[in-house]
C-alpha cells in the first residue's frame, strides 16, 4: 500500500514496515542532490521528527519521519550517490525503512490522488 504526507514523503507499506523517500514532485523542486545523511539504525522517531538530511545545489532540506517508528534499514547507495534520489526518487532512490509502532497510524495518511491533488 502506498501512501504520501504533506510534506513530500512517499511510504510503501508491508505489514508493519514501511520503507519511506521523498516523492519525484519533491526531488524535483530540490533540483540535483549532492549529500544525503540518513539516520542510524535502531533510531526512533516520532511523526514529524527530522529523521534526514538532502542537501542539493538549490538548497538543504530535512526529511521528516512519517509516523513513529524505529529504523531498521537505511539506504546506504543514496549516500554513495545521491543521484539516485533524482533518478528513481519512488524506487531505488529510497531513505529508510521504519518498523512502525502503530500500523493503523498509515490510515491518516494521503493516498496517491490525494497528494496528487494536493501538488496540483
């Protein structure tokens, strides 16, 4: 199930994991990507939490923690590249992947054509 925040955060849920990155209409306004900071594994955060750090030739920017959660995968080729993010920013351009402590939590989130209406 794919799901999307308000502020350009894109979530695909399996079970009680969620793996989360920004969302193409995000990368896009960033322009290219030069640093990604991800956070450590095992880190939790609550909804809203600066959980990383883009920085592109434009501007820094954080990206915020969907809902809360623990890390339990981070994406280490965006750091090695952070192209990626701008190249398949819903794909291989992810950020993390967040054990969620309340899956039902998901429910208060935009599906595609509410964000798509949202950017609209």
């Amino acid at each position: 199930m794919l799901k999307f925040t308000v502020e350009h955060e894109w979530l695909q849920l399996e079970g009680d994991v969620a793996t989360v990155g920004i969302t193409r209409h995000a990368a896009e306004q960033l322009g290219d990507l030069v640093f990604v900071e991800l956070p450590d594994v095992g880190a939790t955060f609550s909804k809203g939490d600066d959980a990383a750090t883009v920085e592109s030739v434009k501007a820094a920017s954080e990206v915020y923690c969907p809902l809360d959660g623990e890390i339990v995968e981070v994406n280490p080729a965006i750091t090695a590249d952070p192209s990626l993010v701008n190249s398949d920013p819903q794909g291989a351009g992810w950020f993390f992947k967040l054990k969620l402590a309340n899956r039902a939590d998901a429910d208060t989130l935009l599906d595609e054509a509410a964000y798509l209406e949202q950017i609209a």
